[in-house]
C-alpha cells in the first residue's frame, strides 16, 4: 500500500505543484521517490509530529495540498489536538496518512498498534475516513482526496497487501462502498486491512452453501448509509468485519445505521478486543489469536448464520 501511495503521490505532483509531502521523520525505504523526483514539494519536519501538523495546515492556508505522513499512533493520537484545530476546523486539504493499520507493527506492542484510529478519527467534522483495501484502492483514494480538497486521514496496512479488486478503480468515490460480490444470506461489510481476509471469507462460505454479499467499505465517515440499509433488508445476517477495536470503528459506525431501523438482521461484529495486548507477536500472530483469518471468519459467521436460521 506504501508504494501504491507514493507512486501515485509523485505521478499527480508532477502535474500540481500544489502537491506536498510533509513527514514525522519516518518512511524510510518509501518516500525517496517523491523526496528525490520532487524536492520542493517535500519537508522533513523531524520527530516533531504535532509540529507537523500545524506545518501541514500553514501551507494548507498558503495554497498547498499537504500529505502528512507517520505511523498511525503518532500521526493520530499524538497530536489529535492539532489535527482537531489546526486541520480539521479550518476544513482544510490536509491528508494525515497513517500507516500500520491494526497490527501492522505487531512486534512493536501496544504503542503502536492502531486499535482506536478510527473510532477517534471519525469524530472529527469535516473529515473523511478512508481505508482503502489494496494498492488499487489507495491510488483511487489519493485522487479523490485531492479532488475533494477537505480534511481526511488515509489509513494503510504494511503488509504487502494484494490487490483485491479485479483492475484499477473507475468507480471509486469517497462515501460509496463497493459490493464485490452479491449475495442473499449474509452481508459481509469489510475494507482496509481485512479486504483480503474478507474475500477468502467469502469463498470459504460459498463452499458450505452460504450466499455471501461482500462489502466494501473502504470510507468509513461519510459512511454509505444506503448501502448499508439496502444489505440490512436484503440479507439475513449482517457482519462487520475490521483490524479494529470493537468501539467505535466501522461495526460501529453500521451499527449506527442499524439502530435507525424498527427491525433488521442481526449484526455480528468481527474485530480486535478490547483490550491492550499482553504479548508481543507479529501481525499474523495476532490475527490468529483474535480469529480474524480467513478460517476463524468463516466459522464465526457459520455459527451465527446457522443460529440465525434457528432462530
């Protein structure tokens, strides 16, 4: 997803000189094709990230279009407050990119996982939420948000993400999910980190005769609430499914949606716990414990699709 963000940085700052790179000390390995093609449009501002932000928003005012980039602890909960005043209520086109997704630096511990990034995030007026699903999904994403010229944070795995979707993205549009597959008996809602996941999900089920509609939900605010409102009344189960928290993050923001409604199916929300790890490991590793794999999805849904009908 990294390359992705930066390939396509590069290929749109060419054509906007507008365009700025602004990072916390950190990308190495992954930013030098913009700081090398595109000298003038990058800043290394240090370990200093609520100093970032408020230098991403003074060239905001300036007339730049400003990347923020870090490890998601420290580009969202480090500085919210600067994010809150400097960017966000002044609506201005500045992007905090976060990278490291869930348990993308596993090994690191609690520090830097990014269990809570959304659920804060998502808090903040005018400013999307965006977590894109593969390298496809972030070239997408970075034009939109450029185009669109308001506040947004981009969330990114570091796991060297496939690409999920078939070839580039002509329907990409900040607050449109993307229904991959169709289906009657359970809505799979998913996106970010978890696409993957979701769509080997999908064809585990198949297989055991359960008619998966899966969900992209790659925008978490503005979320599409006809979307989701067209699945709760079409499908049978309804499943949330995130590298997240259970507070607050996309399973929060259907079930939301949901509560609007006098009846709907019922809602199985998949994620992290609630909780700070107690162990180290790696990103798979933890996927593993908390059951979201492919296999602890399928059974999970399994059992609550089968309850469903007996219920």
């Amino acid at each position: 997803m990294r390359k992705a963000f930066v390939s396509t940085l590069v290929a749109l700052g060419k054509l906007d000189p507008r365009i700025m790179l602004v990072t916390g000390d950190l990308g190495f390995n992954a930013l030098e094709e913009f700081r090398d093609t595109l000298p003038h449009q990058y800043l290394n501002a240090g370990v200093a990230e609520q100093n970032m932000l408020g230098v991403a928003a003074g060239r905001a005012l300036s007339g730049r279009i400003v990347f923020a980039y870090s490890i998601i602890p420290f580009v969202t909960y480090r500085c919210f407050e600067h994010v809150r005043d400097d960017v966000s209520y002044h609506n201005l086109p500045v992007c905090m990119v976060g990278v490291g997704g869930g348990y993308g630096y596993g090994i690191l511990g609690s520090t830097h996982h990014s269990l809570e990034d959304v659920a804060i995030m998502r808090t903040l007026p005018n400013t999307a939420v965006i977590c894109p699903g593969d390298p496809l999904e972030v070239a997408a994403a970075v034009s939109a948000i450029i185009a669109a010229g308001t506040p947004a944070y981009l969330r990114l795995g570091k796991a060297g993400e496939p690409n999920v979707h078939a070839g580039p993205l002509t329907n990409f549009a900040i607050g449109k999910g993307i229904v991959l597959q169709d289906g009657t008996d359970v809505a799979l809602i998913t996106g970010g980190t978890m696409l993957e996941t979701g769509r080997d999900a999908a064809k585990m089920l198949a297989e055991k005769g359960i008619s998966v509609r899966l969900i992209d939900l790659h925008t978490v605010k503005p979320l599409d609430r006809a979307l989701v409102l067209k699945a709760a009344t079409e499908t049978k189960l309804i499943v949330t499914l995130e590298e997240h928290g259970p507070i607050g993050g996309l399973g929060g923001a259907v079930a939301e949606v949901l509560s609007q409604l006098p009846s709907h199916a019922r809602h199985l929300t998949l994620s992290a716990p609630d909780a700070f790890a107690g162990d180290i490991g790696s990103q798979n590793y933890f996927r593993r414990k908390e059951g979201l794999t492919a296999a602890g999805v399928t059974e999970a849904i399994r059992q609550a699709f089968s309850a469903s009908e007996r219920g």
